[in-house]
C-alpha cells in the first residue's frame, strides 16, 4: 500500500537579519490511506513548521532547504503555486488551534460556508445554501438553519471549532492535517471534536494528521505515532507499541510526564528536565543534553533512524535500552 503523503528528510532553515538555524532538520514520516497518524512532540519541535512546509504556507523567512513531499504521487516541492493551492482545501483540508482567529467576523456563517461552494465548485446560491446546511449536519448541528444564520462570535469555541472542521471537508478531501485543534478547548468539547474526526474518517475515508504536544491524546486516537523532536524523528510505531515498548529515552519521558501513566504505575510525574532548542550545531544526539540514559558515545554523532523491530523505527545510539512500561 502506497502512503497518501510521505515526507523524507525535510529541512526548513529559518533566518532572522542576524542568523539562520534549522526549524525542522531531517524529518521523515508518512500517513497511509485511510491511518490517523499523530506528532508528537514538545513546544518548538518544528510540528507546526512541518505542516507548512506540506502545505506551501511557510512565511517568508522560512524555506524548505532539502527534502521531498510527496501527497497521492505528486512532489508537492515541485509544482507551482497555483497548484499548491488547488490541492490545499480541495485535497487537503486543514485545520488550525485557533478557531476564533480562522473565522471572518463580520460575514454569517453560512455565508462563508456557501462561499466555498460558489466560488469553488461554481454552485449556484440554492445548491450552495443546500451543501452548507447539509454540511453543518454532517458535523453534528442539529439546528443546522440556526447556525448558518450566526456570526462567529455567536458560538462557543468548540461550535466554531466544528465550522472550521465543516469547511476543511466541504470539499471532500483525501486528507485532513489538523493542527492542535482540541488545544484551546475544555477536555469535554475536545472529547466531541475527537469523536466528530472519528466519525468523519469512518464516514468518508479521511486520512488524518494530527498534531498534538500531547501524547496522551495521541495514544487515544493514532493508528501510528511519529515522534518529534528539534526537527528530528526520535521514533515512530503503531502507537500500541509506542506505548508498550517506547525505545527512544525520549519517548519515555514524554510517557513519564503522562498523569495517566504515573496512576497507573502508582509513580510521581517526572516531567522531562530543561527546554527543546532547534537543533545546535554540535554533531552529537540533539536529545543528549536531556537524556538521563546517554552514554559518551552520544555526543560523537546524532544516530541515524533505524527499522529497529518491523513498522518500528527510532533514532538512538543506546539500543539495547527496550524498556517495557
Ligand atoms: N514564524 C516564525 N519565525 C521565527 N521562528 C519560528 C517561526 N515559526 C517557528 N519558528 C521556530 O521554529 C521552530 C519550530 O517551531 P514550530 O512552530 O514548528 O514548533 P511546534 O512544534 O509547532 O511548537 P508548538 O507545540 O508550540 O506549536 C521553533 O524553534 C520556533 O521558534
Ligand atoms: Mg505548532
């Protein structure tokens, strides 16, 4: 089975007036056909630079410096902006943590929705109006007539959240990257914007990216888990074994600082001591200043990623370290 997207050994290079440092640097993972697959790492990973770069969205002091991105057979590297474009939205939905910055305040809600049906599949208004309250249905408002007479700031986070879901699939998209979308919202309304993606993807087949700092969430919805760090990826599995068998040092202490992983082994939290920082220039593991298992040899080379076990790879020097937890 070919993957829907794959990314191989992505570099973006950010550059202020004095200098230049890497945002993400040699990152590589793919989402199969029909996969939730989420990533996962702290703060300044590079997650968010990742999904740009797929997208063609970078900002202007930010550029892709080596690598491929490929999405249902294409280069997406390698085609103009016009194309880019067309994929984005039609092909790609996409949605982003803040609902309440994505929406146009001062248009209603269905006018925005049959905005898209009008200008992008050229619908006329009564097809429009018909795809949007059909759409509204879809991702669970009942009184779908009531909302599409709204302003954005007439609905809660999560109702605005929904919309925002609304639009990255009204045009049936292959995949949808979602960047930290629960992020802003209480662990009820991110329980039902969970549960809504789920129904979505059993409904009409999405492939789903899901960005999130938090493991715990990923470990509730990914099929796979792919694991970030400086820009890097520390390990990446079906995400039971992440869970059963993390590898990396760093995947284990992301699983320590989970409050549901000190309940059930009756420990305290142990949160991951210091800060993630782009990558330095040193050529030693990015992850050797905060690992509590590295060796001298560490600190000689950054280790490559390896197949460590089928559909199970990681980036690590101390291999004989599978811990079971
Ligand atoms: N627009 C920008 N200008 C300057 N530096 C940036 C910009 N966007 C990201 N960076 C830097 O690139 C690195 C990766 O950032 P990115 O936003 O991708 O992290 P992230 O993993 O999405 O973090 P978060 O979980 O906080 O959203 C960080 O060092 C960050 O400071
Ligand atoms: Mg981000």
């Amino acid at each position: 089975m070919s993957p829907i997207l794959s990314v191989e050994n992505l570099i973006v290079q950010l550059k202020s007036s004095q200098t230049s440092w890497l945002g993400v640097n040699d990152f590589s993972f793919h989402v199969n056909p029909q996969e939730t697959v989420c990533i996962t790492g702290e703060s300044g990973a590079g997650k968010t630079l990742t999904i740009l770069a797929i997208l063609g969205l970078l900002p202007l002091h930010a550029s892709v410096l080596a690598g491929n991105i490929n999405f249902t057979g294409k280069n997406l590297l390698g085609i103009s902006d016009q194309q880019i474009r067309d994929i984005r939205g039609k092909e790609i939905g996409v949605v982003f943590q803040e609902p309440g910055t994505a929406l146009n305040p001062v248009m209603k809600i269905g006018d925005q929705l049959m905005e898209i049906f009008r200008r992008k599949e050229h619908y006329s208004k009564k097809q429009a109006q018909d795809a949007s309250l059909a759409l509204l249905e879809q991702v669970g408002f009942h009184n779908s007539l009531s909302v599409f007479r709204k302003y954005s700031y007439q609905l809660s986070g999560g109702m605005q959240q929904r919309i925002l879901i609304a639009m990255a699939i009204s045009r049936n998209p292959k995949l949808l990257i979602a960047d930290e979308p629960t992020t802003a919202l209480d662990t009820t309304i991110q329980a039902q914007i969970v549960e809504l993606i789920e129904q979505l993807k059993a409904d009409i087949g999405l492939s789903v990216l899901w960005i999130t700092h938090d493991l715990s969430l990923a470990s509730r919805i990914a099929d796979r888990t792919v694991i970030i760090y400086a820009g890097k990826t520390m390990e990446a599995a079906p995400t039971e074994t992440i869970l059963a068998t993390p590898y990396h040092p760093y995947t284990q202490g992301l699983l320590q600082s989970m409050p549901q992983y000190a309940l059930r082994h009756g420990c305290h939290l142990q949160p991951i001591k210091g800060i993630c920082k782009p990558s330095d220039s040193q050529n030693r593991c990015v992850f050797y200043t905060r690992c509590d298992q590295a060796r001298p040899y560490c600190k000689m080379a950054q280790p490559p990623l390896k197949q460590i076990r089928p559909h199970h790879q990681a980036a690590c020097w101390f291999h004989q370290s599978v811990v079971t937890v």
